[in-house]
C-alpha cells in the first residue's frame, strides 16, 4: 500500500480503473433490473468484476475519491476528502452541479471553524446533506455549533434550487420509480424524470 504522510492511503491507477468500471457495471445491472431488462449474464459479470478485484474495503474506504469529473475542483475537493476521518469513506456523494455548492458550503464553515471534520457529504431526498463535526478534541460553544449548523441548511436550501447534474436552475424531479433529483429541465427530460407536483 502507497501512503502519503498523513497516511490517507492512495488508490493505484488499477485500482481506480477497476473500481469505475466496477461502479459502471453496477449501475447498469441497477437500472437494468429497474427496467427488467437484466439477464443472469448481466449479473454474474458485474459480481466476476467485483471478486476479481483483490478489493481492500478498509484502503477503498479512507483512499481519497477525488472524483473523475472534478476539472477544476479537484484539488479544493481533495482538501474536503482530507477533513474526513478514516472509516468514513472519502468520497462526495454528490453529483457535479452541486461541487460549487459544496466548495463554498466549506469554505463558510472553514472561515468559523477552520480544523472542522466532515462526515458525510451526500444527496438526500433531491438536496445537499452536508455533515460537519468539531475538529479533533475540541468542543465547540453551542453559539458556533449553531453558526455552522445555519451553514448547512443554507446549503441544503441552495440545493434545492440547483441541478444535481449541471449546476443549471432546478426543481425537485421523480422518475417513475418516484426517486427524487433536483433537476434542471433539460437534465429531467434526458434522465426520463417528471417535476414532483405540489400536493
Ligand atoms: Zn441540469
């Protein structure tokens, strides 16, 4: 295993090559078994792929997962990968329309509290949850722990107006297996969802 200094270990190219291709196959078995399209061949490749990877889950877990189509961001979003403790996984689950969103959600709760940690960083039910924690060892006045709490909902606001795929305006979108994203029009109608109606 490679590691840098601060012992975040690094996944080689192989290893990265092999686990995209290994997110792929699973997400098209997932869609096909949505669609019912999946045949046993489907499935027993995309588990082939899997097993035949020599996987580590503790090195793919506290590995950074900078993400492929990060361009610019990348080495902001690495620095927010690195405010992730080991076990947590150091990923964004996010899609790219919101990395802006989530930079400038980090950098509002750096400026309060610049050694926070994050614990997860994810999309739920169509908008940004975005989990910080005190830096290691410290406690925090309830005054900053509100402060940095009023951050993330403005972000999980903020989200709700921004697609999750291109950063264009959005809303809330459902597929018609009622899965939720907010979505720009153009991303909705490529991606098959429907606006959620107001009840
Ligand atoms: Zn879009």
């Amino acid at each position: 295993m490679s590691e840098g200094d601060d012992n975040i270990p690094s996944l080689t190219d192989t290893e990265k090559i092999l686990w995209r291709a290994t997110e792929s196959d699973f997400a098209a078995m997932g869609e096909a078994l949505c669609n019912g399209t999946t045949t046993p061949d489907d499935v027993e490749g995309a588990f082939a792929r899997l097993l035949s990877m020599d996987y580590d889950p503790h090195k793919h877990r506290n590995a950074l997962h900078v993400p492929a189509d990060a361009g610019e961001h990348a080495a902001v979003i690495e620095t927010i990968l690195r405010r992730i403790p080991d076990g947590w996984g150091r990923w964004l689950s996010v899609d790219a329309g919101w990395y802006p969103l989530v930079i400038a959600t980090d950098a509002r709760l750096a400026a309060l509290h610049p050694r926070y940690r994050v614990h997860q960083i994810k999309e739920k039910f169509g908008t940004l949850r975005y989990y910080w924690w005190p830096a290691d060892g410290q406690t925090l006045s309830p005054e900053l722990s509100a402060a940095l709490d009023a951050v993330v909902e403005d972000a999980e606001r903020a989200s709700a107006l921004i697609c999750e795929r291109c950063g264009q305006p959005g809303v809330l979108q459902q597929s018609r297996r009622a899965w939720v994203e907010t979505l720009c029009a153009f991303c909705a109608a490529a991606l098959g969802y429907l606006p959620v109606q107001p009840h």
